[in-house]
C-alpha cells in the first residue's frame, strides 16, 4: 500500500514539474508503457487470489487512472502554454507599410512592355505570333524576298555578314523581320495571318539608331486581302497602341522590292512645345513601310499569284516605344542601366490588355 502511494506521489510530482510535453511523455512510458512502473503493478494482479485482487484491483486501476489523467492535463498545459508563447514572439503589427517583395520592385523593359502591347492588340484581332532566327541566310533575308542579286537595296540595309562557311555559304545577322513572312509563307497554307516581332541587326548608330534594334513584321495572305484591310487594320493598331480616339494615316508611295505597290505610312501629330502628340496637330511622322506582298515573293514562296494575295508591314518596335512614352534617346535602352530602368520600367505584375487597359 504504502508502495502504490508513494509511487502516486512521486509520479504525480514527477509530471508537475515536467518542463515540456516531451518531458511528458517520457514520464508516460516510464509509468505506463510496456516496462512502465504501473503497467508493472497491473501484471501482479494476474498473480493474487480473488480476495487480494478485490482489495488491490481498484488501487492500482485508481492509481493508473489518476496517473493518465495528470499526464493529459499537464501536456494540454504545456501545450497551452507553448502556444501562447508562440503566439506572442510571432506578433504581426498590421499596421505596418506593405513591403514589396522582389517581383513587385522588378521592371518590365519598354521594349517587352511594348512588344506585350502590341501582341494584345493583333492577338485581339485574330493574329497568331511567328518567329524566326537572328542569324539568318541571305537567301531568305534578301533573295526570296525579291532583292535581286547585286541590287543596291541590299546594300542599303548595311548588313553584319558572317565569314563565309566551308560551304562557302555567308550567314548574316538578320536585317529586318521580313524573312519571318518567307519563313512562315513556306510552311503554312493561306489564309495567314501573322505578326513576328523580333531583333534585327545594322551597322548603325546614333540617337535613334542602335546596332540591334527591333522591329514587328504583319503578314495576311488569302485570296482577296486588299489595302483597304491593311488601311483598317493599321489604323486600328495606331488607335488602340497610343490609345487616342481618332488618328489620320497618311499612306505615301515608297519602294520595297518585296512589295508593289509600296507605301510609307505617316500618322498624325503636332510637335508643339518640342513634345510629339498624336491624333492632334498638322504634322506627320512616318512609321511603317508596307505594302501588297509581290507576285515574285509569293512565288519564291510557293504559292500562285493568280490564286493568293496578300499584304504585309514593317515596323520599328524602338521608334514606336520612344514616341508612345516620350524618350528621347534609343541607346540607352540597351544599356542596362537600372536607373533608367527604375525610371522608364514598367510593373510586372500589370500585364497590358486591352479590356483592362494597355499601359496602364
Ligand atoms: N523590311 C522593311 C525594312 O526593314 C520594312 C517593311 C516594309 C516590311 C514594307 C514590310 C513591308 O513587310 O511590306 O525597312
């Protein structure tokens, strides 16, 4: 007897002072597990007569029963306990400023800014994105597109040529994204319709000229696209990309030799006060090349002149960029200077669409 109370109390003392639950539960095993002490005592009744059983049995469940119960209660305490200590270092002060993380401070280049800007736009009008490679052959950046070998038009683009390989074959860095329009011609059947922004390469530089610049090609060729589309579809791209109501083209007749008839396109603008505005003003400003996609290119393509039509335009991504946000420099968008960046930058996270707004 005297053994079964002091165990309770050594137990019981035991567990009050346990200073955490895992202190707990070892006192738990050494109670009440296998080898435990208690569990020890269980095993003894197996052994008594019925009357020693009928004395000792409700001790010994007693003490097992008031030894379980001190345990749960101590480990439900500490666990409280645990809790509200944790609760206590972990105190959030909500009303502290935001802070931004790392892809909230980040900035989206004007130039992806602007390429995003005008996927949106031919995305909504049904255009699908072709690509093709910056090291391009001069079959395809010049040939195919009706650049007559020695004509002086190739040498108007002040190509970056590579050495000559073993087959003799000289590689260059593409000069415009119209090979994109040969590419795509040759392996999709009309109707196309297609935008393909890209970098382009030419020996050049000054304030809006840089070695590597960008330009947006467009290309539709079915059996009866005409320049009334092309009319409809630029001016719906000046209108929705500088995000004015109204806007007037000027179409002035130019020289491609991938195009005839080729035209030059002027928008609209006043330069008042040194700063360009557009859909306002008696200025113009010229933006695009474009035309009817020639017979000769259809054919290096392909496809039948008698049978398919089509029209394409060539713009400067870089140029267009400047003008919408109002910078006056090209090189140092390539630069990689993050203050400018910083300053010129757009958010990551405000995608431009046209529902919810383009650069906004
Ligand atoms: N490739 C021309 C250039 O870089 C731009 C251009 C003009 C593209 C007329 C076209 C076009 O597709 O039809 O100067």
């Amino acid at each position: 007897m005297t053994d079964i109370a002091t165990l309770e109390r050594d137990v019981l003392a035991a567990i009050d002072s346990a200073a955490d639950e895992a202190a707990v539960e070892d006192l738990r095993i050494g109670a009440l597990g296998k080898s435990g002490s208690i569990s020890a005592l269980l095993k003894t009744l197996g052994g008594m007569t019925p009357d020693e059983r009928k004395e000792k049995g409700p001790q010994i469940n007693g003490l097992r029963d008031r030894v379980q119960s001190a345990i749960a209660a101590r480990k439900e305490a500490l666990g409280e306990a645990a809790l509200e200590a944790r609760l206590a270092s972990e105190r959030v002060d909500v009303s502290l400023p935001v802070q931004d993380g790392p892809e909230a401070r980040g900035r989206i280049h004007p130039i992806s800014q602007v390429i995003d800007e005008i996927t949106a736009i031919f995305g909504d009008m049904g255009f699908a994105i072709a690509e093709g490679p910056d090291v391009e052959t001069d079959d395809l950046n010049f040939t195919k597109l009706n650049f007559p070998v020695g004509h002086p038009a190739r040498e108007m683009h002040d190509t970056f040529f590579f050495a000559p390989d073993e087959n003799g074959e000289r590689k260059l860095l593409r000069t415009h994204t119209s090979p994109v329009q040969v590419r795509t011609m040759l392996v999709q059947e009309p109707p196309i319709r297609v935008i393909c922004p890209g970098r382009t390469y030419r020996n050049d530089s000054d304030q809006t000229h840089t070695p590597m610049f960008h330009q947006v090609e467009g290309l539709v060729i079915d059996k009866s696209a005409n320049l009334g589309h092309l009319k409809w579809i630029l001016e719906e791209f000046c209108k929705s990309f500088f995000e004015i109501d109204d806007v007037k083209m000027r179409f002035r007749p130019s020289f491609f030799p991938f195009t005839e008839p080729s035209m030059e396109v002027d928008i609209q603008c006043s330069r008042k006060g040194g700063e360009i505005r557009f859909g306002e003003g008696d200025d113009w400003l010229e933006i695009l090349g474009c035309g009817m996609v020639h017979p000769n290119v259809l054919r290096n393509c392909g496809l039948d002149p008698e049978v398919y039509q089509g029209f394409a335009w060539g713009m400067g991504i870089d140029r267009i960029a400047m003008l919408k946000y109002g910078m006056p420099d090209l090189r140092p968008f390539f630069e990689a200077d993050v203050r400018w960046l910083a300053h010129y930058g757009f958010r990551p996270l405000d995608l431009p669409t046209l529902t919810g707004g383009l650069s906004s």
